[in-house]
C-alpha cells in the first residue's frame, strides 16, 4: 500500500533577516492531522526559513513512511524554483535547494503546490511558525 501525504509549511522571520521560525503540518488521505510542529531556527531570512520548512516537511513524511507527497505551502518563489520554473539566482539558497532535490528522491511521487497563505491548513503551519517565535521571545 502506498502511503499519500499532504504536506503544508511555512516559514517566517520577524525582520529578513532576523529571528525565525519553521511551520509544519502533515494529514494523510482522509485529512486527518498525523504531524503538526513549529520551531525556531536561528536568525535567517524568510525565504531560507520557506527551504528549511520544506525540508522538515519531507524529512518528517519519510519517517513517517510516506511515498507519495503533494506538499503546499505560501511561498511563490520557493515553489517555482522547486518545480524548476524559476532559477536559483540566490547563492545563498542553492544548500538549501541541493537538500530538498536530494530528499524527492526518497519518494516515488513528490508535487509542489502553491496555495495563499489564507488556505486553512496553511493558516495552521502559520500558526506554528509565529508560536514558536512568540514562545521563544521574539
């Protein structure tokens, strides 16, 4: 049996850069949640926050046992150059990049999905980035 996850995150930072945070959200089939997790990742822009949710999210799927992943999340730019419609021009990113191209590997199937940050479960990763932020004092 194949095992089909949804995968939602988020990254932020209250400034860019600046403290920063990672929001994860993982449901199976039916919808259900099985994963939802936020923490702190040091002083880093949002757009390598946005890489380094992605990359717990499949982290997080695999040891789960998935197989298959449609993974969403809010950032146009992350998604695109996922999806190879955009270039990686920022040096910066290309690690982060370089991780989540080595991580699709582990799945059979892996579909990126840019959807506004108002869509309910992304609302929830949210969420996750800005009580990990809150919780620890930024």
């Amino acid at each position: 049996m194949t095992a089909k996850y949804f995968s939602y995150s988020d990254g932020g930072a209250r400034g860019n850069p600046g403290p920063a945070a990672i929001g994860v959200l993982i449901c199976d089939e039916k919808g259900t949640a099985i994963f939802e997790q936020g923490e702190t990742i040091g002083d880093n822009t949002n757009n390598v926050a946005e890489y380094q949710a992605v990359i717990k999210a499949l982290q997080t799927a695999e040891d789960l046992g998935a197989h298959e992943i449609v993974h969403h999340m809010d950032s146009e730019l992350v998604t695109k150059q996922l999806r190879g419609e955009y270039r990686l021009k920022a040096e910066h990113l290309r690690p982060f990049f370089l991780k989540v191209k080595e991580l699709e590997k582990k799945f059979k199937k892996i579909t990126y999905i840019h959807v506004p940050r108002e869509h309910p479960q992304m609302r929830r990763a949210d969420r996750q980035v800005n009580r990990a932020l809150d919780e620890a004092g930024f």
